[in-house]
C-alpha cells in the first residue's frame, strides 16, 4: 500500500470536484436571483382598484426603479460564470475516457465457464500452456506481439490456474481478489496536475495570496463597515443620529415630518444641482392659501416657521418636497414632481428610526407621533387633515364639504357607516363626485382593512390568575371590518375565549397548525380537513400616491395614560392566523382574528390600568385605544385559589411542592378543613371568584372606546 | 562553532519586517484617523449664548480714548448669570433624559458610536460648565453657589409653562369664531325647524346633519354600527 498522494494525472476526478463545487455556489445564487427578479410584492394580495391618480406614471416609474435597483449586476455576472464553469467542466467529464479496472478473473484467462470441474481445468491449462508457452511460439509482428507480451499471458495463464488449484494462491484470491495477495492501491487527489507541477508553483501561491491576503479582508471589511454603516432599523447610522437629535417630548406629526428630512438618505437623494434647483417654486406652492387650509401643503405656523428657519440645502428641499407631497400639490415640472413622489418613501424608512428612538426615551406621544407619521407618509395626507382623503378623488374641498362645519375629522369608519342615501347627498354633487367617482370611492372603502378590536384581556397561560412578575399574556380578539361592511354576523362568544392547550396535544403547544379531522374513510385512516394556510397576509396598503408596495403592520402596545409614558413596548404584526377575505378577495370573512403579546407581569400585586393602542402604521383614522386593566394577585392568594378545587396537592418533599415553594408560595396546608373556611373568607373579600372560575383567565375586558 | 548562513535568514526576517511595519502603519494610521474624526465632531449643543454674554460683560475692554472700562452694575452681572444658569438648566435636563435613551439604543445598534461620543463629551463640559458657574456664583455673593441652580430651575420651569399657556391661549380667537359661527349656523336651523314645525315632513339640511351623526346612525343602521360601546352590549 502506498501512502504517497499522487496528483489527479489524467485529469478524470478534478472536473468532477470543480462540477460539484460550483454547482454548490451556482445552484442557491440562481434561486436568488429568479426570485429577485420576480416582483416580490406579487405575492401579496391587493385591494382590487383602478383608481388612477394624477402623475400615476410618474409613482409607477419611481416603483419600478426601487425594484430594478434591488438586482445586483454581480449576481447576474457570478451566476453567469458559474453555469459556464459547470458546462466546463460536464464537457470534460464527457470527453475524458474513463479508465475502467477489470476484475481479474481466473475463468476468463483460461477461458472456460464457472462451473467447470478440476479436471477440465487441468485439460485446459495444459492445453493452454502448450500453445503458449514462450519457448514454442515466436512472436507474431503482425498481431503486435513482443517477448514481454507473450511471457507476461503465459504468466497470467498459469497464476489462473494455480488459482484455482493450489491451496494459498486461492485462498489470497478469496481473499484480495487477486492471486498475489492485496493490491495496492493510490489516492490521487482531484487537482489537476498542472497546479503542482514545476514552475507554476509561484502562479499558485500568487491565487493564493490573493484570494486570502486580499480578497477576502475585503470582502470582510465591506461587510462589517456595512453593517457599521447602518443602524439596525435599516437607515445609516449617521440619519439615525441627526434623528436623535431631533427627537422632542412633544414632538407632534408635522414636527416629525420635519426631522425626518435631517436623513442623509434626503442628501443622498437630491445630490448635485438638484440640491436647491426650484427650491423658490416649491415653497410658494406649499406655502400658497390651500382650498381648506392655511397653507396648500397642508402644514401648520409652526412648521411653516421651522422651514423657513432652514438654511436652503438639500435639506430644506426635501422638507419643502414632502409638504408638496403631503398636501399633495402639483408642482408643474416633471423633474420636480419625479423627486417629490421620490423622497416620500425615504420619509417613510426614516420613521422606523424614529420610531426605535421615541420607544427608547419612553413617552407616549412621540412614539404616536411616529406611526401617524408612517401613516400619513403612506397616504399622502397632511397632518390634521381628514382621513376621507384616503379614498380616491376626495380633495381636501370634498372632505370639508363632507364633514360639514365640524371641528373634529371624520374617519372613514364614520363617513361609511351613514345610510348610503345620506352619503350621497354629502359626497355626490357639482363640485363634488361624480356618481361614478363615488362608486369607486365606496368599493375602495369597502376592502379597507380595518381592525375592529372585539375584546382584549390579560391572561397567564394554565393559570387562573394572574401572580407577581409571571409571564402575561396579552390576549386581542378581533375582526377585520371593512368600513360600511353591510350585514356583519355577530361574533360568537366562545372564539373569543382564550382557551390553553390542553397539557398532553403538543402540536398546540409547539404551535403546529391543527387540522381538524371531518371523517373517517373506508379504510379507517382519519380524513382531516384542508390546509389552510399558516399565515394570513393583509393586502397591501392602498396608497396610490406611495411609491412602493407596502405591506401594512399592526402595532399593539400599552401606555399609562396618567404618566404619559409607555408601559410595555410595541408587538408588530403583519400576517394573522385566520383568513381576511373570502376566496374573491374583496368580500371580506369576518373572521375571528388574534393576537398575542407577551410580558412581564409587575412585581407588586394590584389593579394596573393601560390605554391600549392597536396602530395601524399604513391607514390613517384605523387606530383604536382602549382601557385595559390588569389584575395582579398575590403569589399567596393565587395559591389558595388554586387549591380550592385541586385535587392533589403538591407535597412538601415532591419536587411540585419544592417549586411552589420557592415560588413563595406557602407550604401545603395539613388540614383540609383550614383550607377551606379560608378560602370561604376569600370568596366574601374578592368576590369576582365566581367569573374567575368561569372563564379560566382573569377577566379584564373592556370595551373599546371608538 | 557553527557557521550561520545569513543569507537564508534574509527571507524570514524580511517577513517579519514587512509584517511588522504592516501592521505599525496600520494601527498609526488608524488611529490619527480616529482621533482626527473624534475631534471634528459637531458640538451636541449649539453655542452658549448665555454664557458669552456673562463673560463679555464680565471682561469688557475700555472703549478706544477711555482709560477704564465702563463700569458694570453688579445687579446685571449677576442677572447674565442668572440667565447662564438657567440654560445650563435647560441643557442638563435634556441630558439627564437622553442619557438612558441614547446607551439603550447604542446597545442595540440603533444609532452610532460617534453620537454616543458626542454626548458623553457634552455631558463631561456640562460638568464643568455646572462648576464653573457655582464658583462665579460664590465669587459674586457668598453662599450663592448653592442656591443659583434651585432658582434657575425654577425659572426654567416657569419658562416651560409659561409658554404652553401661551400656546393655548393663542388659539382663542380662532375657537372663538368658530364657535360664533357654529352657534349661528345651529340657531338658523333651529329656526327654520320651528317654521316647518307645522308640516309633518321634517327635511335635514345636509350641512347640519354633522352634529347629531351619532344618533342617526344608531337609528338606522344597527348593524353597521361603528361604536364599540353599543354593540358590545347587544352581544354581552
């Protein structure tokens, strides 16, 4: 056996490894470009629409080119190189002969079958040697025969037929399947034999070198300056802290709109001439009277006053770009009009870094402030104005003829819920909608998305009540309601309970999907029902004047209204367990939805009483705020609780009994006849036992305020 | 005595020294940069207007052709401070506040490192500045130094007030014409509601209709309604 390596000489193994190595690279690299090239938003379902607003080619276009700019011509070029290297290397492959070992075989040197006896093969060796023999035979020229070759079958002839007679070359062909005992055998290593051989050694520690002295740190340090280069909600770290250094207790939306054009994305955005080229034209249109409003974009004194205290830069265009956008006014140039419908959506990944920054400092109306922002960002709509501008053909005169002489705005939910007659009357008119115009607009209404919160309660889950610094569960009931939905079924109360998994279904504890069983067939086997799926997408927002696909996000969180301060941070949801609209796609289900938020409980006993806010970050007026209060037991009280209808309590020595008792619970009383006289003056203190016992969580449901 | 071959030795040190001088210019280069960086940094608070006033009173030049400077009244001297120490107040809340906001998000990598730097080189001069003003405080009147920053916090919260009241009152006007004109608007329909009293048809007058909304809606649409409130009750 030897144990030298031997380099891969004829060149049959290193296609093969080159093959399989590329293929390792070039195969995922291709899915990712196939599914980069497919619009991803495509997916998604959409709210079914053919309003077109004006500029819509100019919203499309900028869409377009977010999406081309996400195709990285590296990609395209690594992906085409390696589909070369692996036709390459097949051609190869296919080309190269294939040196194929035979197995030695004793019964085909002799010539005769498996089967025969000793003395056939005895008849047949001596006839064999006697032709072949070297001494009687000359080599023939013409069949290309030498010395050597003649000795060299003679010898093979007669290794056969001792193989097959004489006792130990046998055995060693048993054995090692070949009559000289084991055969050595060479590991060749699948490079090609050009890398090693002379003179081309200082080519390849040159690659070498390269590859590792070079290659390599860069592409490291491009990853991790990237990374430097970003904060973790997705802007650069440098818009990230302007941001925070425009953060204000009580900022309000157009005081964010105004810091979220510090970005450096805004600069990045209007380089060059375009940094104040028409800056003059845009702010005499925004600052212009507006057909309801002081200013045509829509904004306030104050932040008129902020614009104006700008130094004129990329910056204040930007800012005086996203009032044009906002109050949605038309700026009469196309380049102009290409950058408005640009710098929107660079407002709107600015607000997710805001939004991180007022979560840290904790106050409630910054963090509000944020969402309405990303809201209004999505729908084109000026802080303050009415949310009927979100459907399509309103104008800022409309919606004031709409709401009357009213202060307060009216919602959409509102506006949909009046009789159709009497919407008519407000909406249809001269100088209002046309008939035609009001039908798209109410067709559009009807698909919005809005959650409309059924109950919301705090439970612990396979407890009754709710102990000390236990892990809470925030329980939202829920059903997508479209405003003006006609003929809503009525919830049904048992899906707004919560029930817990029972201890022994670990598919419900692991949070696989359950499929309900309808039947049995013939042959016994369970049938269940179709898989629905897992995740539920909500459509895309309906915003025609934002220049992306935007997937909208329910935020739920809770805040104290008295210290004005957030007392548990945002849970974010984007997908639901339980579909929105039936197959169509636009009637919607009125399906029961939930959503879940875990935290931790307070560590003093008590009533604690929350504003809960469920934001929707995409629809302006979709937002709902309501009490919740939580109820925080003693850790001892939580445990009589329990013990009044357990049926068998934890030992003081089982291992039960010791966790309960460093759960600070007390020690498991010894007579029965204590426990429950306590338990008796425990019922007159609290008095909610009863509906305890009921429902098996804590019931603290309230109802919604709006 | 073994000879050395020098001259095989060549190659291993010349590695060492390129490695070596590598990595020196490196870690030189990098380092000035940083420092270079660290010290451009913007100021996290603009200039301190306050306290340029205090010190160009404190060290007024002669006027040109005058032997002594004009003589400042101690009473104004002390008012600039006073006014010094109000806006280092101001500053010291903003930092006090933004302190555990900005570490929590520099630990999670929401904002950068040079902001980071930034504020904790303002919080350091702040410090200073807090020293700086108690020790002219005690310069001016004995005892001063203790009690200058309770009163500058008192006025800084008296400033704050002040200015949301003024917030507030300065949308009187506006509310209050509304209001006239809401009450015009409802007496006028009111009237005209009185005249056709007498016929049994009522007709609503579109523009009025906003006020009583609720009530409508309730009356003829049960089902769609939107308030939580009512519907919960007819489920519970």
């Amino acid at each position: 056996m030897s144990s030298d390596y031997s380099y891969d000489e004829e060149g049959t193994l290193w296609p093969f490894f080159v093959f399989t190595l590329s293929g390792l690279v070039t195969l995922p690299l291709s899915y990712v470009l196939y599914k980069g090239t497919r619009d991803p938003a495509a997916s998604f379902p959409r709210i079914k629409s053919d309003y077109r607003p004006k500029n819509a080619d100019v919203i499309d276009a900028t869409r377009k080119k977010d999406r081309r700019k996400e195709n990285k011509l590296w990609l395209v070029f690594l992906v085409i190189l390696g589909w070369s290297v692996m036709a390459y290397t097949m051609y190869l492959i296919y080309v190269t002969p294939v040196t194929v070992r035979s197995i030695w075989n004793p019964y085909d040197i002799l010539g005769i079958s498996e089967s025969a006896s000793e003395k056939d093969i005895k008849s047949i060796y001596k006839k064999l040697s006697r032709m072949f023999h070297p001494d009687k035979i000359r080599p023939d020229a013409s069949k290309n025969e030498t010395i050597e070759s003649l000795n060299a079958r003679y010898v093979e002839i007669s290794k056969a037929y001792q193989a097959l007679t004489d006792e130990e070359i046998r055995n060693n062909y048993i054995q090692y399947g070949h009559p000289d005992g084991k055969q050595s055998y060479s590991i060749a290593i699948a490079l090609p034999k050009a890398m090693i051989s002379e003179g081309n050694g200082k080519y390849v520690v040159l690659i070498y070198s390269l590859l590792f002295g070079v290659l390599l740190p860069y592409i490291v340090g491009t990853w991790w300056y990237g990374t430097l280069r970003r904060s973790k909600e997705g802007p650069l770290m440098e818009s990230a802290n302007r941001l925070f250094r425009q953060y204000e207790e009580n900022i309000d939306v157009g005081g964010v709109i105004t810091a979220l054009s510090t970005g450096k994305e805004c600069e990045q955005a209007l380089k060059g001439d375009k940094a104040d080229a028409g800056l003059a034209k845009i702010e005499s249109r925004i600052l212009a009277p507006g057909e309801t409003t002081p200013f045509a974009g829509g904004l306030s004194v104050k932040d008129k006053e902020k614009l104006e205290d700008l130094e004129s830069g990329p910056r204040r265009k930007a800012l005086a770009l996203l009032w044009a956008y906002l109050g949605r006014v038309d700026l009469d140039d196309d380049a102009l009009t290409k950058s408005k419908f640009e710098v929107a959506p660079i407002a709107h990944s600015l607000t997710k870094s805001f939004t991180a920054i007022s979560l840290a400092y904790g106050n409630t109306a910054p963090i509000l402030a944020s969402y309405y922002a990303s809201q209004h960002l999505i729908q084109a709509i000026p802080p303050k104005a009415s949310p009927l501008l979100q459907l399509p053909y309103f104008t800022p005169a409309i919606a004031k003829a709409v709401e009357g002489d009213s202060r307060t705005v009216m919602t959409v939910q509102s506006f949909m819920d009046q009789p159709d007659a009497k919407r008519r009357s407000l909406a249809v008119g001269k100088g209002l909608l046309t008939e035609d115009q009001y039908r798209t607009a109410v067709s559009i209404a009807r698909q919005l998305p809005y959650f409309r919160v059924a109950k919301a309660f705090f439970k612990v889950a396979g407890e009754r009540c709710i102990i000390p610094s236990s892990l809470v569960t925030l329980v939202v009931k829920g059903r997508f309601v479209p405003p003006g939905s006609e003929s809503v079924p009525a919830i049904d109360e048992l899906e707004l309970e919560d029930v817990d998994a029972a201890e022994d279904d670990l598919d419900a504890i692991l949070g696989r999907k359950k499929r309900k069983q309808i039947g049995k067939d013939e042959a016994g086997k369970p049938i269940y029902e179709a898989d629905t799926p897992d995740e539920v997408f909500p459509p895309l927002a309906h915003a025609p004047y934002f220049a992306r696909d935007y997937s909208p996000r329910w935020h739920v969180f809770l805040t104290d209204s008295k210290q004005g301060k957030m007392a548990v941070p945002p849970f974010t949801f984007t997908q639901f367990d339980a579909p929105i609209y039936k197959a169509d796609g636009t009637t919607p289900s009125f399906a029961v939805q939930t959503m879940k938020a875990q935290f931790a409980a307070p560590p003093q006993a008590g009533h604690y009483t929350f504003v809960m806010n469920v934001v929707c970050d995409s629809y302006v007026g979709f937002d709902t705020k309501m009490e919740v209060t939580l109820v925080v037991e003693e850790a001892s009280k939580a445990a009589e609780m329990a013990g009044e209808d357990e049926i068998s309590e934890p030992d003081e020595d089982s291992i039960a009994g010791i966790m309960n008792a460093a759960k600070g619970g007390p020690p498991p009383k010894k007579k029965r006849v204590a426990e429950e006289e306590d338990s008796e003056e425990e019922e007159e203190e609290s008095g909610t036992e009863e509906e305890v016992e009921d429902t098996s969580d804590t019931n603290t449901d309230t109802e919604p305020e709006n | 005595m073994f000879s050395i071959d020098w001259w095989s030795l060549v190659l291993p040190f010349s590695y060492v020294a390129v490695l070596g001088g590598a990595l020196m210019t490196f870690s030189t280069i990098y380092r000035k940069r940083k420092a270079a960086e660290s010290a451009n940094l913007e100021p996290w608070f603009g200039p301190h207007l306050q306290r340029n006033i205090y010190l160009s009173l404190l060290h007024l030049e002669p006027e040109e052709g005058a032997e002594k400077s004009p003589k400042i009244p101690d009473s104004v001297i002390r008012a600039a401070l006073l006014r010094r120490a109000v806006e280092d107040i101001h500053r010291i809340i903003q930092i006090r506040t933004a302190k555990a906001a900005c570490s929590s998000l520099l630990q999670r990598g929401s904002v950068g490192d040079d902001l980071w730097q930034r504020f904790s080189r303002a919080e350091k001069e702040m410090e200073e500045e807090l020293r700086d003003v108690v020790m002219e405080a005690n310069a001016l009147a004995p005892g001063w130094g203790q009690t200058i920053f309770q009163s500058a916090n008192e006025i800084n919260a008296n400033t704050i007030l002040r200015k949301r009241l003024d917030e507030i009152q300065a949308q009187t006007e506006s509310e209050k014409q509304w209001w006239e004109k809401r009450r015009a608007q409802i007496q006028k329909d009111f009237m005209s509601e009185l005249d056709a009293g007498d016929k049994p048809a009522v007709s609503k007058a579109p523009s009025a209709a906003s006020e009583d909304e609720p009530v409508l809606v309730e009356q003829n649409t049960p089902s769609a309604t939107p308030s939580g409130g009512k519907k919960k009750k007819g489920k519970k």
